[in-house]
C-alpha cells in the first residue's frame, strides 16, 4: 500500500500559497509541482509521463497567464465560461495556446464552449451533450470531454452520482463531436487524508469497471482528480490529470464558494 502524502499539503492550506509574480515564480512553482507529481508516481511505480498537469488559471490577470505561457504553459484551466472566452479572446496573439472548460455548464453558454475550447471536463447531463454537439456540428469542430462524477456525496458538488454514470455513458456515442475521454470529480473537501483518498479509489474503480464494456468509441483511459491540497494522493489513486490552481499562481483571494454552487466546510 503506498504511504499517504504528507498531511500538510491539503485543502486548508490556502494560506501557504505565495503569489507568483515573475517569470522566474513561474518556472520555480511549475518546477515544484512537477517534481512532487513525478515523486507521488515513483512512490506507487507509476511512469510520470502517465500524468499530465492542468494549470488552472481562474480569477488570474492576463499579464499572470502570459508569464504563465512564458514559463511553458500551453493549456489553461478556467472554471467560469465569460472568463475563459475574455482572455481566449485577448490572448489570440498565442496560436497554440488551449482552454480547458472545468467549470459546471448550462446549455445556454454550450455555443462559447464549442467556439474556443479544446476541452471540457465537467459534462454531466445529456442536455448539455445534446446543446454542446449542435454548436460543435455547427462550428466543424470536436471537443475532448469527461464526465464529471459526484464522488463526495456532497450535495453542493456537480456532477453526477456514480450509480447513474454507466447509463450515462452508454448514451454518448450519440453524439459524435464530443470524444470522451474519462472521469472527472472533485473530492471531499477535508482534511482527513483516507476520506479524501476514498473519492479518488471511488472514481478509479468507476473506470475501470466502465471501461470493460464501454462503447467502441468511448475512450475511458483518462482520471482527472487531484488540486493544489489534494494532488499527490490522486496521482497515488491513478490521476491522469492533476488540476493544479494555487500552487502554481499563489492564493485566490476568491473563496472556492464563488466557483461551487455552496460554501463547503472543512470537516
Ligand atoms: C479551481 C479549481 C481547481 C484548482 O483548485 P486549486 O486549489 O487552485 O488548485 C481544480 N478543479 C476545479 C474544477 C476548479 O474549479
């Protein structure tokens, strides 16, 4: 059994975040991330390349996302829809930066999605499925996309129950523009390292289990689980993708309540 990462590196923990402000901030906190990716996959033998870092960039200035770009960023994680398509818009001068949707979606905004992202990582409806193909067919583009699954149980996270997620998936091929790629979940939000760690075996053995009968055009490789106080122990449980904010740009001054439907207490 791997050890359990250090009970310092969670959640409640904002305050430890110091704000990256230069380039060399930005080479320095991308650097340390990596590294404590890369030695959570050597703790439990996994290959590092198996892990890819999204570095989310919600609430941050464009000046932040482009000392970002310089320090090596091509992809960016925004929560909010306006917002990703403000700085998409006034970053244009970067052709091969991507957006990646995180965020919670309604189907009146599926039109922006389908216009600049390259990915979106919480789908959790066949309504807004149904709303993101149109625009893409419209658009002649596809979408990378993963379903997001409720694995705390908490009933202020999206996503949807692990029980509905195999009917769920068996609906998707319907909708060839979006090519899945696998699950989605935040975690509990708490300080107790084995109840985190309990989320991400959930959405884990989700896949595998899906993965055996899915549809033949329904790619099921990809776990997208972990943040700034969480990610070693997702990368510990199998994360494919790491959704890092904080420890890369510094503390939000936000509170998370602004980006999730409630304010949720630390247990
Ligand atoms: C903000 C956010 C993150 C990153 O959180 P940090 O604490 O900044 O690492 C990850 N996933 C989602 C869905 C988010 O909204």
């Amino acid at each position: 059994m791997p050890e359990p990462a250090d009970s310092l590196n969670f959640h409640d923990q904002h305050g430890r975040y110091p704000q990256a402000a230069t380039l060399d901030d930005f080479v320095h906190t991308l650097a340390a991330v990596r590294a404590r990716v890369d030695a959570a996959c050597r703790r439990v033998g996994r290959d590092p390349a198996g892990v890819r870092l999204l570095p989310v960039s919600k609430t941050r200035p464009e000046a932040s996302l482009r000392l970002a770009y310089a320090a090596g960023c091509r992809l960016f994680g925004e929560n909010r829809v306006q917002e990703a398509l403000g700085k998409w818009e006034a970053m244009q001068d970067l052709a091969d930066l991507h957006w990646s949707v995180i965020g919670h979606l309604q189907t009146n905004k599926a039109k922006l999605v389908a216009r600049f992202a390259s990915e979106f990582q919480a789908l959790d409806s066949l309504r807004v499925a149904e709303a993101l193909e149109r625009r893409l067919q419209g658009e002649g583009r596809s979408l990378d996309v993963f379903v997001q699954v409720n694995t705390s149980g908490e009933a202020s996270k999206y996503g949807l129950s692990p029980e509905d997620v195999p009917g769920f998936i068996k609906e998707l091929p319907a909708f060839p523009a979006l090519r899945v790629r696998g699950l989605m979940t935040l975690a509990l939000f708490s300080a107790e390292a084995e109840r985190v760690r309990q989320c991400f075996i959930l959405l884990r053995n989700l896949r595998d289990q899906l993965r055996q009968d899915a549809p033949a055009n329904i790619r099921l490789d990809e776990l997208s689980m972990g943040m700034s106080g969480d990610f070693e122990i997702a990368v510990e449980e199998g994360a494919t993708v790491v959704r890092v904010g904080q420890a890369i740009f510094g503390a939000r001054a936000m509170p998370d309540s602004y980006y999730w439907p409630a304010e949720t207490v630390l247990t």
